[in-house]
C-alpha cells in the first residue's frame, strides 16, 4: 500500500527550503512543531515567529526534524558536558 504520509508543515527559516521531515502530528505540524506553534514560537503560516529572540531555541526549532549534512550538526552536548569539572 502506498498511504501518503504526511509531513509537518514547518519551514525553516535556516535558509534555502528546508521543511522538516517528521511526520505530521495535529494542525499539519509534528508534535515537536505543533507545541512550538501552541508557545507562538511558529506561526500559523509554518515559518519560524520572527519575534522570538531566544537564539538557542530558534536553533532547536529550525534544526528539528531537517535531514542536513552531518557537518551542519554541531551540538555535541555531550561532549561539552564532560568538559565540566
Ligand atoms: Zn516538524
């Protein structure tokens, strides 16, 4: 069978056309995208809201879900982690 999956409507304003890949949840958003949209942090036309201001959740919401290179990823969370003392 070949059911079209539907895809969450999130565009990322990371540049060029980045739409994330997840599988749509509610409202044509994943569930990631769709609580992000509940906060205001997305609008309702799928596009980053330009008024938040927090850069590492802008980073977060606009790296969700897109399928890029891995050099694109530079979260090594852990890896900072363990730099701790
Ligand atoms: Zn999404």
């Amino acid at each position: 069978m070949d059911r079209i999956v539907e895809r969450c409507r999130f565009r990322s304003s990371y540049g060029g056309d980045f739409h994330c890949q997840d599988r749509a949840y509610h409202y044509g958003f994943c569930r990631f995208h769709f609580e992000c949209y509940m906060r205001g942090e997305i609008l309702a036309n799928g596009q980053i809201n330009e008024k938040l201001s927090d850069q590492l959740r802008r980073r977060a919401i606009n790296f969700h879900g897109l399928r890029l290179p891995r050099e694109t990823y530079v979260e090594s969370s852990s890896d900072r982690k363990s730099r701790y003392p």
